[in-house]
C-alpha cells in the first residue's frame, strides 16, 4: 500500500529589490543584509537619482529602497517622483538617515509607500520591504509620530503678503524676482520667508512649497 505524500510547499516568488544609496559602502552592507533573506533579491543598485530612474523602467523591481541625499544630480525625492510616474509595479521605500517634516512630506507627496530610518533593525527593514511590495505603507515609529503630531497641529494661519510670497515662492522664482514681481524690497521678502519656514516647521524653498501644497495654503 502506497503512502501519499503531501506535495511539496510552493517556493514563494521572491520581492524585487533596486537599491538606491550613493555610498557603495551602505548598497554592499544592504546587498549583504538582504541575501540573507530567501524571498528578497536584488536585482540591481544605483548610485545617484538618474541612474535609479533608469534602472527602475529597465528592470520594473517590486520595490526601490530610496536614499534621500544622493549627491550630484536629482534628489530621492525627484528621483521617487519619477519612478512612481514612470514604472507602473515598482513600489517606492524611502531608507534614510533624514527625518523632517520637510522630508517626510516631500517624499510622500512624491508617491513613496514607505518612510524607514537607517537606524531601524534589519527585521524591520525585511518587514517593511515586504508590505511595501503589496503597497501597504510602513512608517518608522519616529516618522509615523511626526506625521501624527502634524495631523493633529492646526493648519498654520499665513499673513495675506506671505500667502503671496509662498504662492511667488511654488512658481520657482528667487528673493530678487519675487520682490519686483510683489513691489517690495529683497530684505522684506528675507524677513517673510523666515516667518513663513518657522509657521511651516521647514528650512527649505522645497520644504515650504510642499507643505503649502499638503495643507492647501497656496493662493
């Protein structure tokens, strides 16, 4: 008498993995970290923006690890911005050391799933990769916390001139131009910018349009 035998367990199709770091150092450790995994794989690593852009409409990975700060070239953010309009499957994880609020809401404008900090355990990371390859968000403690505080702030109340300034500020014009075009003196435009990052919590041009575009405070 023949004794059946269960069938085998179907080996899980693994994720997708394109790393974007600008440090070979920090793409070999995460290469090395990631192996150790059976159903993660890396299929291919960038060193700036444009070569992850690429790359992402080459290979369509299921998921980008995204550094922020890439040196020369366009930023994580653009370069997330660009692959979620671009390739159709690939799933954006923001992996960095930054965690502002300007940052954070640039790169969820942009389309990111998900929002990790370096300093995250790898189990985390794992974890993360894989929600994110279903499309699920996954937030580090410390971001999903700003991103709470921020909710429950009311929106800040901006002066009629600097709702004018931020609206001339999201058009990409600098102090000069936005003073001719506003009547005013560079010095004023200065002092309003100053007033407007401190009611936004940013330190950017970038950061300040981003969050005026979030909570819907340009003109």
């Amino acid at each position: 008498m023949s004794t059946a035998h269960p069938p085998p367990a179907p080996v899980p199709v693994p994720v997708r993995i394109l790393l974007c770091d600008d440090h070979a150092v920090v793409r070999a450790g995460l290469l090395a970290l990631l192996g150790s995994e059976p159903d993660i794989e890396v299929v291919g690593e960038a060193g700036s923006g444009e070569e992850a852009v690429a790359l992402a409409a080459r290979l369509a990975p299921d998921v980008v690890l995204m550094d922020l700060q890439l040196g020369a070239g366009i930023d994580g953010v653009e370069a997330t911005r660009r692959i979620v309009a671009g390739t159709e499957s690939a799933h954006v994880l923001v992996l960095t050391t930054y965690d502002t609020d300007a940052d954070i809401t640039r790169a969820i404008e942009a389309g990111a799933t998900g929002y990790l900090l370096k300093a995250e355990r790898p189990e985390e990371l794992f974890t993360a990769i894989r929600s994110a390859a279903q499309g699920r968000t996954t937030l580090s403690p410390p971001v999903a916390s700003r991103v709470m505080a921020r909710m429950r702030k009311p929106l800040p109340t901006l002066t009629d001139r600097e709702r004018d300034i931020l609206g001339q500020l999201s058009r990409g014009l600098g102090n000069r131009d936005i003073a001719r075009a506003l009547f005013i003196s560079e010095a004023t435009v200065k002092t309003h910018l100053g007033r407007i990052y401190d009611k936004l919590g940013v330190d950017t041009r970038a950061g300040a349009v981003a969050v005026a575009k979030e909570q819907r405070l340009l003109p």
